[in-house]
C-alpha cells in the first residue's frame, strides 16, 4: 500500500527526523559501546582477574542469554507503558549495571554481571525499531531506520579511541584501567536515561512540537498503515509468535548477528596481534577505519535500495559482502589487507540490518508488531552467544587460528542464501520490499 502524501505530512516526517533520530542514534551508540567495550578490555580484564579465553569467551556470549529470554516481556511492558518510561528504565539501569563490570574479580561475578546487563538491556533494540515503526510511515522508514543504524558503526569509530584512551590512562580513583573503562561508559547510558524521560514522545498524537496539521498527517497516516498491517498479518502478540514468517526472520537475523559479534568481540585483538603491540590508543584509531567506511557504505546502499527496489536481494547482497570481507580477514598478516577486510565486512553486516528490517516491518502492526520485533530479534542476538564459542570450537578443532573466522564466515553465506529464498506473500510486505519507490512518495532523499 501506498500513503497519500500532503504537505503537512512530508514536514510532520522532516521534523520528526530531525528531532528524534539524533538522540535515538546516541542511545544506540551507548548501548554498543557498552555491549562491545568486553572486547577491548579483554587482555587486561583477563591478566587481572585470571579469566581463560574459554571463560572470556562464555562471559562475553552469555550477555545474550538474558537478553533474549526477557526480549519478548519487555517490548510488550513498552507498548503497554509507552517507549518515554520504558527506553528511559533501559538504559539507566544497563548503565549502572556496565559500571558494575568494575567489580569483576573472577569467572562466576563475570557470567552473574554479564548476564545482569543481558536482562537489563533486553527489548531496548526491538523498542527502537517499533518506535520508529510507530512514527515513520512505510515509505520513509528504510531512510528512518538506515540513519538509525548509523550509531552502530558510530560507537565503533568513537568508542574505540575513547576505549583505548581510556584503557592508556594511569589508576584513577585507585582503578585499574579496564575498571574506569566501564564506570565512565556505563554511567553516561544512565545519564542520557534520565534525559530520555524528558526528551522522547511516544507517537505523533501526544507530540506538541508538531502544529496540529502535522499531528493529524502523521497519525492519520500510520493508522491507516496499521490497519492495513493487521488486514494482512498477525493481528495478536500469539499470532505473531506463531508465525512462520516471523521465525524464518528470526533464523535470518540469527545468521547476521553471527557476523556482527564475531568481528566486534574480537576486532581488537585481532588488529593488535598483527601490530605487536596491546590494545590502546594506536590500536583503538586504526579500528576505527571500518566503522567510517561502513557508515558511508550504509549511507549509499540503503538509498540505492529505496531508489531500486528488492530490499531482500540487496540485504542478501550485502550479508554476503560482510562474509566474504570476515573470511578475508582470516586469510592475511598483513595489517592494511587485514584493515580492508574489516572494512568491506563493515559494510556489509551493517548495511544489511535496516535492510532486513523493512521486511517484518512491513506487515506487523500493533501489539503483533511488539512481539514479532521482539522475538524475530531474541532468536538473532543469540548469535552473540553462540559467535565467540563457535569461533573457539571451530580453532579448538581446527588447530588452526584462522577456522573461527572462517566458521563465522560460512554463517554468513548461509543467512544470504536463506534471505533468497525467503518470501513474503502479504501485500504490504511485498509493496514495501519489491518495488522500486516512486520519486514523488520519497521524502527527505
């Protein structure tokens, strides 16, 4: 389906991008910086406190877990108390928690803290993903979610120096590095919390920083989608959970967090093997690189998508890119081949992400939509627990330092041959994925 564009609406939909997407884009960076700061502080968390790889790598992967059991519950409880309270309860408490990560001493107070901060941050994705489902109308949220999804590669280019730096500093406060590392992150998610009370808006009907025309645009705009989501999909929270559709989404998306996780968590470590030297400042600007060309990577691919159509055939594209750049990035010492790898693998598992998302996207609606995002999401983030352990078995096995990358490598391959394969037979859904956008319906490009 197609919404009928009006004047009001195309400056309703500017004003919200304008207001909501920077702040939504710096609580995402908090949120993966503190996701990914374990990998930077893996050499020194693990001479402090004796942790064996195996440990670091059950530690790092368990954080999945809680997050995945409490996905479904907590993006219900926000749609039932809206995204202002509940957005705002995520990321004060994963804050407090992350800086408890200071407290680490052993193996047992790693999983319990690790696992704490899974709980704690669990819906704040899938949160995000209906928000703006709830505040940009179909033929703008690609664009909507593409910028969202520029604080992932974001955190990396600025977390990263900021960890190094972080991790080059003296004790303070009688601190070991990797302690202030997680007290300094961790407490500024809390921080933009609180702001998030004051700051976000739950849906276009209770904005007042849109005139009355906007206000009843936009609304009147997404109800109409609504209604059309739930005429041609799941029209309950059991039937989405039930739907074959959503489980295949999620088997997909469980294939790219494999990608994403198996270069975060070990990105760093990687860079400095192949420079001599640990994980600080040098190492902190030069893994940087990636992130700055997956950001204009993303930039360019999703709105080639939006202007060609077949959002599935370019999200299959793209995850294939990503496993072919994380394969590549095995197979070389060199540090600058090692660099291009990361940087093509870079563009790939973050372009694919908002691409993929258009598609559940597109045909859940109302609370079907709180619980489809929530479990198509649960099922991929437990790519983040299985990544790092299969990386490891697959070396264990191997004997060889390259088949864990290799391993996360052919997962890939496969979660592009499955988004080919996969296929949509509502109306919207195929509206929304298939055909090229008309230069009239595309606002902002």
């Amino acid at each position: 389906m197609t919404t009928i564009a009006s004047p009001a609406l195309d400056s309703a939909i500017a004003k919200a991008r304008t207001r909501l997407l920077p702040f939504l884009i710096l609580m995402y960076l908090l949120a993966f910086i503190d996701r990914a700061n374990v990998g930077f502080a893996k050499n020194v968390l693990q001479a402090d406190t004796g942790l064996s790889d195996a440990a670091f790598a059950f530690g790092a992967g368990i954080f999945f877990i809680g997050y995945a059991v409490f996905e479904v519950p907590s993006n219900l409880l926000m749609y039932r108390f809206g995204a202002r309270v509940w957005m705002s309860r995520i990321m004060v408490t994963w804050g407090i928690v992350s800086a408890c990560t200071a407290l680490v001493h052993d193996a047992s107070s790693f999983y319990i803290l690790r696992t704490l901060l899974g709980i704690a941050e669990a819906g704040f994705f899938p949160g995000i993903i209906l928000f703006l489902s709830n505040w940009f109308p179909s033929k703008t949220r690609s664009q909507a979610m593409g910028m969202f999804y520029f604080g992932f590669p974001l955190a990396m280019l600025l977390g990263s120096p900021v960890s190094g730096i972080l991790l080059d500093t003296g004790n303070p406060f009688g601190m070991h590095p990797w302690q202030w590392l997680f007290v300094v992150e961790g407490l500024a998610a809390s921080v933009v919390g609180v702001v998030a009370y004051f700051y976000l808006t739950d849906r276009p009907a209770k904005a007042k920083w849109l005139d009355d025309a906007q206000r009843e645009a936009l609304d009147g705009a997404l109800r109409q989608e609504d209604e059309h989501k739930l005429s041609h999909g799941p029209a309950s929270v059991i039937g989405a959970l039930r739907d074959s559709r959503v489980l295949f989404c999620g088997l997909i998306y469980f294939a790219v967090q494999m990608s994403v996780y198996g270069v975060v968590f070990y990105l760093p470590t990687r860079i400095a093997g192949l420079t001599g030297g640990h994980v600080g400042t040098k190492v902190g600007l030069l893994t940087a690189i990636p992130w700055i060309v997956a950001i204009v990577g993303t930039f360019l691919v999703t709105r080639a998508a939006d202007r060609y159509g077949h959002h599935r055939t370019w999200a299959a594209a793209m995850l294939a890119l990503a496993a072919i750049g994380i394969g590549a990035s095995a197979l070389t010492s060199s540090v600058t081949l090692a660099i291009a790898a990361f940087c093509v693998a870079g563009i790939g598992f973050v372009a694919v992400q908002p691409l993929f998302w258009t598609l559940p996207t597109g045909y859940l609606g109302g609370a079907a939509a709180a619980g489809g995002i929530a479990l198509i999401n649960s099922i991929g983030n437990l790519g983040g627990f299985v990544a790092p352990n299969l990386k490891g078995i697959a070396e264990h096995l191997a004997g060889s330092s390259q088949a864990g990358m290799l391993s996360l490598s052919a997962v890939g391959l496969i979660g592009a041959v499955l988004l080919l394969t996969f296929r949509m037979t509502p109306e919207s859904t195929a509206s929304l994925s298939h055909r090229p956008v008309p230069l009239g319906e595309r606002s902002g490009h």
